[in-house]
C-alpha cells in the first residue's frame, strides 16, 4: 500500500507542476516538479527495502530448514 501511494503522489505532483506552468509563477512549478522528484526517490528506497526485506526474509528461512534436515 505505501508503494503504491507514493507512486500516485509522485504523479500527481508531476501533473499539477505541468498543469500549473502556464498560470503560475516559476518558483511554485520548480518546487512542485522538485517535490515530484523527492517522492520518486522515497519510492525507489522504499521498493529497493521491500525487496531487500523479501530477500532476507527467504534466505534465513532457507537456511533454518536447512539445518533441521540433517537431524
């Protein structure tokens, strides 16, 4: 869930810097595409965690029946 939540604000900060360009200044659209760009980063560590979690999660379980079957 908080994958997919921050891949929805990362569009739709990066749509509303888009969409406001021709009306508002430029500081508000540089902060809005700059805080797309924060959010897309928070997303790739968070994916690159969860994928770390899953890896480590398979490994020590992997490893702890492997001990069991030399019993």
């Amino acid at each position: 869930m908080p994958i997919l939540k921050l891949g929805v604000l990362t569009v739709s900060y990066k749509l509303l810097s888009t969409v406001s360009q021709p009306i508002a200044d430029e500081k508000i659209v540089s902060l809005l595409d700059q805080i797309g760009d924060i959010f897309k980063i928070l997303l790739a560590i968070l994916s690159a965690m969860s994928f770390m979690i899953i890896i480590g999660t398979a490994l020590v379980l992997k490893i702890s029946n492997s001990g069991m079957m030399y019993r």
